[in-house]
C-alpha cells in the first residue's frame, strides 16, 4: 500500500489547464493638489500623575497617495487589495508568482515567509498578496472567502468601543 511505487500506481493525470498568474501591479495613485498628513509621532501626555502616551499628527505632509496591488490571471480575473507595498515588494512578489497557479497559495505564501529573511522585509509585507489569491479563489469557486477557510458559525458577537 504505502510502498507502491509511482510507476506501479495509477496516478490521475488532470487534462484541464490550471489557471496561472500572469502578472502582480502595483498602482500608485496620487493627488497632487491633495495634502496628506506627514504622519504621527509619539508624545507624552503633561500635566499627569502618571506617564501617559498618547499619538499626535504632523504636519507638512505630501502629496495624497495610495497604492493597489494587482494580481491578473490567464483567466481574466484581476483581484486587487489596497497595499502598502513598494515597487521593490512588488517586484519580489511578481518574480515568484508569475506562472504559478493561484492554487499554490499555500506554497507561495511558505516560501514568501521562508525567504522574507533574506529580501530583508518586515514579517507580513506580502499579507495583501495572499489576500488577492484568496480573493481569485473564492471568485473561481463562486465562494465567499470565508467559506474557502472554513465557515464556522453563521453568527458572530459583535463588540463596539469608541472615543
């Protein structure tokens, strides 16, 4: 049984093409008559008994910009995630995904993980990759993502804070 060799087994061979990755984008767009913020730092909260923290804007930021990752496929679909990738990241991505199946998400997103050592980028740069072949899975199934994971329950608890 589990010494069977390859030759010996009867193995399917699948007939029908495999969907491939054709190219990852990256879209910038910028609105040059729009200002953004030039970020946030952190500061310390006076007139406190205790040490407090607290964030503060600052100003004499540039140009408005936002970016979109695109992951397109032999088959047409196009799945898109906003992103915070550069077009170093993109490229990383691209180099390794063109021509592999959107099916390999498992192996890509491994090897991805494995190699983010060595391209010397933070833990989880490549999360909105993996969301655009989570998102060209369920639409080649005609499933929501959630139940590609798992459909656990049809209800949730639901908990709001606001300040």
């Amino acid at each position: 049984m589990f010494g069977d060799s390859d030759k010996e087994r009867k193995w399917p061979i699948a007939k029908e093409k495999v969907m491939k990755i054709t190219d990852v984008k990256l879209l910038v767009l910028e609105d040059p008559e729009a200002k953004g913020s030039g970020g946030h730092s952190i500061v310390r909260v006076e007139g406190l008994r205790r040490i407090q923290y607290t964030h503060q804007g600052r100003k004499g930021g540039g140009p408005l910009r936002t970016s979109f990752l695109e992951v397109h496929t032999d088959e047409g679909i196009v799945a898109r995630s906003d992103t915070t990738m550069n077009e170093y990241q993109a490229e990383i991505v691209r180099h390794h995904a063109v021509g592999r199946s959107p099916w390999e998400r498992e192996a890509l997103f491994q090897q991805l993980l494995k190699g983010t050592r060595w391209v010397y980028q933070p833990p989880g740069w490549f999360g909105e990759f993996d969301n655009c072949l989570w998102d060209i899975l369920g639409r080649t199934a005609s499933l929501p993502v959630y139940a590609l994971v798992g459909k656990v329950r049809d209800r949730l608890p639901v908990y709001l804070t606001g300040g």
